[in-house]
C-alpha cells in the first residue's frame, strides 16, 4: 500500500508537470507524428491538442518551402 501510494504521488507529480503552462511538452511516435501535447506547448504555439496530435509535427509549424530547404 505504501509503495502504491509513492507510485501515484510521483505519478501525481509528473502529470503536473507535463502539464505545467511553463514547460512545453510535445511528444512524437517513431514516424514523426505528434502523440502528446501539452497546455504549455498549447500556450507557446497557439495549437489546441485536438488539432497537432495525430499530424506530422513539421508539417503543422513550418510552410512547406521551410521543410524543403532543411531537407535539400
């Protein structure tokens, strides 16, 4: 009982974090699609979660001339 009580309190304290407005969070799988976006994230870039999560994260923040030139 004690350990699970441990376990959910630092659980309790990541979620606080990751959630935290100051602290930007944006998380991508394997192939570049965003998985996780944080309030803070929401706060820097303007983006509802509903919006990014599940889209390639440079297409969504950069116009596709910018992409070009990174990958040339």
């Amino acid at each position: 009982a004690i350990a699970n009580s441990s376990y959910q309190s630092a659980n309790n304290q990541l979620n606080a974090l990751l959630n935290s407005a100051y602290v930007s969070f944006i998380g991508v799988d394997l192939t570049g699609r965003i998985s996780f976006f944080n309030k803070g994230a929401e706060a820097m870039l303007g983006y509802k979660p509903e919006e990014v999560v599940g889209k390639k994260s440079p297409d969504i923040f950069h116009v596709p001339e910018e992409i070009a030139a990174k990958c040339a």
